[in-house]
C-alpha cells in the first residue's frame, strides 16, 4: 500500500473513532435524560393518584355536604309552616278576644 492510502486510512479510523466517542457521549447524555424522565414521571403518576384520592374525598364531601342541606331545608320548610300555623292561631285567639271583648264592652255599656 502506498503511504497516501495509509496515511487517508489513517484518517478515517481517526475520525470514525471519534464519531464512535461522540455517539457513546450523547447516548449517555441520553440515558441520563431518560433516567429523569423516568423519575419525572414516576411523581407526576404519584400526584395524579394524590388528586384523584383527594378528588374522590371531595365527591364524597359534596354529596354529604348537598344531603346535609337538603335535610336542613326540609328542617326550615317545616320550621316555617309551624311558625305560619302558630301565627294564623294566635290571629284566630286574637280576632276572637277582640271580638268577645267588643261583646262584653257592648253588654256593660250604658
């Protein structure tokens, strides 16, 4: 072999060991970046099991929460017809003293 043909031979193995160096550092440039993906991920999946516990809670509140003021409602709706009831009898107690008072007025006046 001639030495210009040694000599570019020479050449490529350099720079194909070099481009073999520059891919090993990038592919463990890589892997490290997958590595915190990887770790990215495994927190993100464990704060989406987080919110949905907390959003499932939360469900479970809101229906407590909307019996509670159903009930409390129903309570008011009651307590609001006892109140109505206990004012139309003591109007019906004091039509009734009105009236008997005018009779007795009317009875002893001159």
């Amino acid at each position: 072999m001639s030495e210009e043909r040694l000599d570019r031979l020479e050449s490529l193995m350099q720079d194909l060991i070099k481009m073999v160096a520059v891919n090993n550092t990038m592919t463990k440039e890589l892997k490290s970046d997958v590595a915190v993906l990887k770790d990215d991920i495994a927190v993100l999946k464990s704060d989406v099991a987080q919110l949905k516990t907390e959003s499932a809670m939360l469900k479970k509140n809101q229906e407590l929460f909307r019996d509670e003021l159903f009930a409390r409602s129903a309570r008011m709706d009651d307590l609001r017809r006892e109140v109505r009831d206990k004012i139309a009898e003591k109007a019906l107690n004091t039509n009734y003293a009105v009236s008997m008072s005018s009779s007795i007025i009317r009875k002893f006046s001159p």
